[in-house]
C-alpha cells in the first residue's frame, strides 16, 4: 500500500467539538506522526497541526470528516513523496 505524508492544520471556532475532534483524531491513531495543539486564548480558538503518514484516500476521508465537525475548519497539505507501507517493505501482504 502506498502512503503519503502530509499535515492537517485545523482551527477550532467551536469548544463544543473538541471532544469530537479527539475521538476523531483517536480513531486514526495509528497513522499520525504527531500532533501539535495551541489553545489561542485571547481568540477562543485553537489550532491544531497534524502529521500524518497515510494512504491518500485515509489522508481525505480524516480531512473531510474534520471538515463537518461544528465550527472548525481544516487545510491539509501533502508531500510529493509516495512512499511504501512498512508491511511492504518487509515483504509482508497488507
């Protein structure tokens, strides 16, 4: 399986779908490199920035059902890299 890597950069307008956005981010747990989160207080908002390493249509669907969530917005941005899933790499079969 090929994947990509990219970020998700996320802004949450709405406190009421943090609780969400953490189930969400929790159920792709194993695709994500890493998480940055920054509460903007004086705003009301925060801001979140996710790397991932996924298959692009996993990458999608994670974008667009942040996307639907109440009050918050989603960007991401991929790598022009393709790369093989580690599995592969082994030799294993997905």
């Amino acid at each position: 399986m090929e994947t990509r890597v990219a970020s998700i950069s996320i802004i949450i307008e709405d406190y009421s779908s943090v609780e969400a956005m953490n189930k969400l981010l929790h159920s792709y747990g194993e695709y994500i490199i890493g998480r940055m989160g920054i509460p903007y207080r004086q705003k009301g908002i925060y801001i979140i920035c996710i790397a991932i390493d996924a298959p692009q249509d996993v990458i999608s669907s994670l974008s667009g059902k942040i996307g639907k969530l109440r009050g918050v917005s989603a960007k991401t941005a991929y790598s022009n890299i393709i790369s093989r899933s580690e599995d592969q790499e082994k030799g294993e079969t997905p």
